[in-house]
C-alpha cells in the first residue's frame, strides 16, 4: 500500500479544485488546473504508461483580461481541446463569463499572446499545430482555422446552419444534430487541418426522445478509422445512449439503449466499445440503512448486437460517491475510507464477489481526498489531495490491480 506524502511526490500545491482532463482520442492524459495555471502532463515512466508527470505552467488562465473577454471580466469556463496523435503542445480554450468570446492559448512554454475568438463551441489540434473551431454566429456556425503562425481563416459552414447543433470536435470528425419532432438525427464530417472535409456529412441515424431538447454528450474513443462512439442524451425523463463505430468502410448503423442514470466512463478495447453507469442506489432488502450500489455496462462489439451486462449489487453505503472507471474489459471502482483509498477491481459481471483493497493512505495524520480518477487503455491514474503538508499526488493502477505512485519529472 502506497503512503502518500512518503513514498509518492506532489505534482503540485493544492489548488482546490478538481482537474480538467485532455478529451480523449489523443493518445496521452493532461490533466489542467485553472486557478493554479498549472497543467500535469503523464507519460511512460518506469513502472509503464502514465507512470511519469511533468507540470507546466500556463499563465494567463486564471487572470483573464475583462477587455478581452467582453469587458466583464471573470472567467466562465475553461477546456484542453482533442488533439491529434502526435500533436506537440496542449490547447487550452478560455471562454468569457457571456460565452460571446473566447481564448485559444497554446501551452508551449513560451507563453504568446493568445488568439481571440468567438463564441467557440467545439474545437480540436492538428499534430502540426493548426488549430480548427467551430464558431457560433447568427442563423448557426462557421469554421474558424488557426495556425501556429497565428493567422486566423474563417469559412462559412451552411450545413451548420440553424437549427443545427454542434455537439464535439475529436479524431478528426465534427459531430452535430438536428432536432425534427420528438427525434434527433446525428451527424459527421472530416476534419483535417485545411476545415471541414468537402462533400455531403454523414448521417449517423436518429434518436427518438420524450425531450429532444436536452444535451447530447459526445464520448470518442480510438483511433484513425477504427473509432467507438456513444452519444448520451440525458433527461429528467431518462438517459438514451446511441452508439456506432468507424471502420476503413465507414459508420456502421446507430444502435439505442436506453440506462437507468448518466454515463460514467467510456472505452473501447479489443474491438468493443463499452459505456459504464451506476445504477442508483437503494435500500438493501435485508438492511434499510445500507445502500446497494450495481454497476451497469452497455457492451458494443464489432459487427454484432450491443447487450447490457449488470453487476450484482454491491451492498455498502460507504461506496456512495465512489468512481467507476472503465480499464477494457474490467471495472474499477475507488473510494476514499479515512484515513485510506480503497478499491475494488474485477470483470464487469463479476465485480461484486472482489475484494476490496486498501492502495493507499496519507502519512501521519493526514487526510486524503479523492479529486478524480482518469482512466486511459487498461490504466487509471487516481489524482488525490492530502491535508497536510497541502498537495496534489496522484497513483497509478493498471487492469492487474497494481498501484505505484506516479514519478515526478526534476
């Protein structure tokens, strides 16, 4: 078992706040934090992927000039952007507190001026440092193209014209949607340094709901043409989780499940993608005051019927607020239980009969607190906070159950 501030370093001093994780496909895990102006980059260490961090600063984020961003000052909101494989510096979109503006600011470590923007909904990084984003403007959006020499082009987009909505920009594909009665039909199109692809998008499917009207979350994962999607239409009515995968043919047919709750975490490994989310929790039928937690996972493979798989319930009120992760095929669940970090590791079907495993706790009479888990391939790292002295350490699990703390660059 790991003991925090003695055998693992902190990455940085506490800042309060839970990180903001790099969309994934991009290959790597960049986790930022915006009020400290700092960003943790993880790479291949010694014990194996995300095993090592390097921290840059990123100043700028946390004082965002009001004449910049409207002129009322503050900051709204703060996201890393998809990037390509390959690509060399982060991306980090600032958007003002009236959304009508935003910043594009490149963390390279030298620190230029960032490029100004409009009110940018969906954007993505090219390996070569080109930066695509789809604007919001009057009657819908147009494609703003960003280079590293820091010129700015600017192409209407008519298919993206009212009511369409743009959902994400990731693996070189803009999603959107239209809303048509009670339905939503999904839509694709190529990205590539140069804008959006020519020719006609690609119309994944519809989706049928009671309340078309409510966000639909892209989650992307993959890459180049073998890609898993799941777009999660969340409702007070229900969630509905749509489904598709790229192949060098192309999209295959949309697939629609319905789930009891919010999506937690995606993957996609061995030619399935997955969908995780935590049923809720209820009263135990022998013990009322102990909540039973059940994990539920919508399996996707490859030319075949998606099915939903479902874990016995899991008694434990203690589990309440706990992560649930997807490692491939195996689901990870952690939890803080002063004055330690357990968790609970095994195949989807068979989660309830593991056992659950103390992998860290603080030194001394620190406490720790759990501040998110990021899983990326059959890895986790468990970011965490500890009271005393104040900092921000995080641990690293694979699909095997081993825990080492994460190595800090000098």
């Amino acid at each position: 078992m790991i003991c925090v501030g003695k055998d693992s370093s902190a990455l940085l001093e506490s800042p309060l706040e839970h990180p903001i994780d790099l969309p994934e496909p991009s290959g790597r895990l960049a986790l930022l934090f915006p009020s400290a102006q700092q960003l943790c980059l993880f790479g291949d260490g010694p014990a194996g992927p995300l095993s090592r961090a390097s921290v840059r600063n990123v100043p700028g984020l946390g004082l965002v000039d009001a004449d910049d961003l409207g002129g009322t000052g503050g900051l709204q909101s703060c996201w890393l952007l998809a990037e390509e494989a390959g690509a060399v510096d982060p991306h980090v979109l600032v958007v003002g507190p009236d959304r009508s503006r935003s910043q594009l600011h490149r963390v390279d470590g030298r620190g230029p001026r960032p490029i100004a923007l409009g009110e940018a909904v969906a954007a993505q990084a090219f390996a070569d440092g080109t930066v695509v984003v789809a604007e919001r403007e009057h009657g819908g959006h147009a494609i703003t193209i960003a280079t590293p020499d820091r010129r700015i082009r600017r192409a209407p987009a008519p298919q993206l014209a009212y009511p369409a909505d743009v959902l994400a920009m990731a693996g070189g594909w803009l999603f959107w949607s239209r809303r048509a009665g009670g339905r939503r039909a999904l839509f694709a199109q190529r990205v590539d340094p140069a804008g959006l692809a020519p020719g006609p998008p690609v119309a994944l499917g519809e989706v049928a709901l009671e309340a078309p009207d409510y966000p639909c979350h892209i989650k992307l994962r993959g890459a180049g043409n073998d890609l898993f999607l799941a777009a999660v239409f969340a409702s007070p009515r229900g969630t509905a989780i749509a489904t598709t995968s790229l192949r060098p043919a192309g999209w295959g047919p949309l697939s629609v499940q319905a789930a009891e709750n919010v999506f937690v975490d995606v993957s996609y490994a061995g030619r399935t993608g997955r969908v995780a989310w935590r049923v809720r929790d209820l009263p135990s039928p022998n013990d009322p005051a102990i909540e039973e937690g059940q994990v539920a996972v919508l399996e996707a493979p490859a030319g075949g019927p998606p099915r939903v798989v479902r874990c016995p319930p899991i008694p434990g009120v203690h589990r309440v607020g706990s992560s649930i992760n997807l490692l491939g095929d195996r689901v990870l669940s952690v939890w803080p239980d002063r004055p330690e970090l357990m968790a609970r590791l095994g195949p989807i079907g068979a989660l309830d009969r593991q056992p659950d495993e103390p992998i860290a706790r603080a030194d001394g009479r620190a406490d720790l607190s759990l501040r998110g888990v990021y899983a990326r391939g059959r890895q986790a790292v468990v970011v965490v906070e500890l009271s005393r002295p104040r900092g921000v350490h995080a641990i690293r699990i694979d699909a095997d159950g081993r825990a080492s703390p994460v190595e800090l660059d000098a």
